[in-house]
C-alpha cells in the first residue's frame, strides 16, 4: 500500500472520528446554549428584614415578647457586615453571576449591601417588602406587599426585579397572579423538578426555577447542624449524579446560601472547593435564574407543567 492511499485512509478514519465525537458532544447537551448542566446559586439578602422572633440559633430559648434579643440581632447582622461582602469576593473570583434575593426591608436597613450586589452585576430579585408571610393575604394586600418591596429596592438600586422568592416558599394560591400583574417572568418558590419548566398563568407563560431544599445552607447547616464539609459532599454527590443524567436530559442544579450562613468562612471556603470541582468537568455554566428563565422561556424543549391550573385561571 503506498503512501497517498495510507494518507488517505487516516483522513477518513479522523474525519469519521470527529464526526462521532460530535455528534456524541450534541446529544450531551440539552440547553438552547448548548451546555450540559447549568448551576445556579442564589445569594438571600434578607438581615434587616427579620420579624422580631426570627429563627437563629437562639430561638430555642426565646425571650418574652417585645424583648429585644441582642444576640440573635447581631447574629443577622453579621450577613451585612461579613458574610454577603465575602460571597461577593468568591463571586468575582471565579466571574461567576448569581442571583440574590433581596428583602426590601433589608436594603432599606443596609442600602449600601443592596447597592454593592447589583453594582458587581448580579440579579436582583424579590423577596417581598419584609420577611413575613404572604400566604395568609387577601390579593390586593399581596400585591401591595411584593410592589412595595420591588419599587423600593429598584429605586436604590436601579434593578427591576423579575424573579421571586415567598418566605419559605410558602406562596398563596393568588401569588402567581399577583406576580404576573407586576410584570414578573418566573419565581423559584417550587421543588418538584431539577429543571426550569413553564406554567400558564391566565392562559400565559410564567417561568419556574425550581428552589433547593437539598443544597441549601440554611436547611442543612442552620438547621440540622451539618458541618461544612458535610455541606461540600452534599454539593459534589448532587453534581455528580446531575451531571451523569446530563448526557441525556436537560439538568439544573441550584444551591441556596443566606446572608448570615453561606457567608461565613468555613461556608465560603468549601464552595469555592466546590465551584472549582464543578470547573474541571467540561459543559458547566453557571448563570442567573433571570438568564436562564429567559433562554427557556420560548423554548420548544422546556416542558409545561400546569399541576397548579386551577389556582392560575
């Protein structure tokens, strides 16, 4: 065999090589941006917009009623002061955006917080006027209460929110409407997907990016006193399997941190441990959920999932 026809045949095992190999690439990604598993983090701004009682790690022993507790105040004022500022850092070291929800009362108290997230160019989302319950109020009390908290929050910082989150995701069965009338493309306040998905709401698109109660500081550290590297294994193990089913489904992984928790040292420290694993595996992004709501919003791939109907006529 001479040469020329040796060459040949080498050229057309490599073209055919390369062709499956991108071919195997397309199937492995399911997002319109052609990525394989899309993170998102959400930052929760909400020290300052705390009712009296909150919980803290002092809840156990409360105090009578109108008693300032001294203690558990400072201990949500550290998420102004420290912790925000330190996930902020983290951000910017890896040029990742993220999506913070922000309480109105919390920038009321802490305007300049407020105003350094959106200055370094993350989401600024809603969390309602205070943190308080929503799901106990009529529909006009509850759009007070959201408009309220998106007005002001966009006056201070310029940011139009366009994404929700109810206090401990309990929503009332309006809070979809309500959001709709405000011009809102999607809320996080769900958990039965590991992708975004679409709702109608009066016969119109609303976009859901599913919350974590998995991968979520304020669950699992606060409240059942994991360590943080206990919190660093959670993150990798739901990586790892996400990522696997990746190859042949649509995947999103979300990881929730507060103010006063995600931004303490240890915590700060084992997701950036965490960011860098995600790193090293090819076809991860890490976006805001206002980013990827409106990538999917009109996309053909994204399900529809209307279990809620009846409360969204």
């Amino acid at each position: 065999m001479n040469i020329r026809k040796i060459t040949l045949i080498i050229t057309v095992l490599s073209f055919a090589l390369f062709g499956n190999l991108l071919a195997q690439n397309k199937s492995e990604t399911h997002w319109p941006n052609d990525a394989r598993l899309v993170i998102s983090f959400s930052m929760q701004f909400e020290t300052g917009g705390q009712p009296e009682g909150a919980e803290s790690p002092f809840s156990g022993n409360p105090l009578p009623k109108g008693t300032p507790d001294l203690p558990a105040e400072s201990w949500f004022r550290y998420g102004a002061t420290e912790g925000v500022y330190r996930m902020l850092d983290l951000w910017d070291k890896h040029g990742i955006k993220v999506t913070s929800h922000v309480v109105g009362e919390a920038a009321r108290k802490y305007p300049e917080v407020a105003k350094a997230i959106a200055n370094r160019g993350h989401e600024i989302a809603a969390h309602g006027i205070a943190w308080d319950d929503q799901w106990n109020l009529s529909y006009k009390d509850e759009l007070k209460f959201v408009k309220d908290g998106v007005d002001f929050v966009e006056n201070l910082t310029g940011q139009r929110a366009v994404g929700y989150n109810c206090n401990w995701l309990r929503r009332s069965v309006n809070t979809l409407k309500v959001l709709q009338e405000l011009d809102f493309l999607y809320h996080i306040d769900d958990v039965s997907r590991d992708e975004p998905f679409i709702t109608m709401v009066r016969n119109e698109k609303f976009v859901v990016m599913p919350y974590t109660l998995r991968n979520n500081d304020i669950v699992n550290i606060a409240g059942k006193n994991w360590s943080p590297d206990q919190f660093l294994y959670q993150l990798k193990a739901e990586f790892d399997q996400l990522y696997k089913e990746a190859g042949t489904k649509r995947r999103m992984m979300s990881v929730s941190l507060h103010d006063r928790i995600g931004g303490s040292p240890a915590v700060v420290k084992v997701v950036d441990e965490f960011i860098q694993y995600a790193k090293k595996h090819g076809g991860v992004v890490f976006m805001r959920k206002d980013e990827i709501a409106k990538m999917v919003l009109n996309d053909p791939d994204t399900p529809v999932d209307n279990s809620e109907i009846k409360y969204n006529k």
